[in-house]
C-alpha cells in the first residue's frame, strides 16, 4: 500500500511540474521525505498525507485512486475538481458571482 501510494504521489507530483523539493517547501517537509514516501518507505500519517494532497491542490481520495482497482476517478469528479481549483483561486465576489450563474443554469434545467 506505501508504495502503491507513493507512486500517486509521485505521478500527480509530475503531473503538477513540482520537483521533490517544489512539493516539499509547499507543503513543509524536507524534500528527502517526499523521496521516501514515493518510493514506499515512510508510513505517511494521515495528516501529512491530507498536507500532501493541499501542496498538490489535489483531494485527497486522488492519492489513493488507482492504488485498487474498485477507486477510479471519474471524468465528472475531474471535472469537479477542475471548478473546485478554480474556486479556491477566486476572491469571495467571483466565488458568489460563479454561485449564482451556476445556481441560474441548473434552475434552467
């Protein structure tokens, strides 16, 4: 499982143009620990794994999507995602702006 994990990791990380030590100082650890979880030789906690995912603005059920078979992320939660990022980089009056267009489109439906 620790290196099945480490590998999401490590893919998203990649995907994200983030070095080893981009994705440490983003997320506050030392760029050898990023290493070592990537190659499954740390047991991650549960709150460094949840820091992990905010320095790679990734949920955190993404870390674990393809460790099993079952967990795939679909295109309508990538797509969720995408709005979530986009939100979150948005000041509060674009946030309520973007609230009331999509509220109007699916109140349209």
């Amino acid at each position: 499982m620790l290196k099945l994990v480490g590998a999401r990791i490590r893919v998203l990380r990649k995907e994200k143009g983030l070095s080893q030590e981009a994705l440490g100082e983003k997320g506050g650890f030392h760029f050898t620990y990023i290493g070592q979880i990537e190659r499954g030789e740390k047991n991650v906690s549960l709150i460094n794994v949840a820091k992990i995912a905010k320095a790679l603005d990734v949920d955190l059920i993404q870390l674990f999507a393809y460790v099993n078979e079952d967990i795939k992320v679909t295109e309508h939660e990538t797509e969720l995602n995408e709005l979530m990022t986009l939100l979150r980089k948005a000041n509060p009056q674009k946030i309520k702006l973007a609230k009331n267009i999509i509220k109007e489109i699916l109140n349209n439906e």
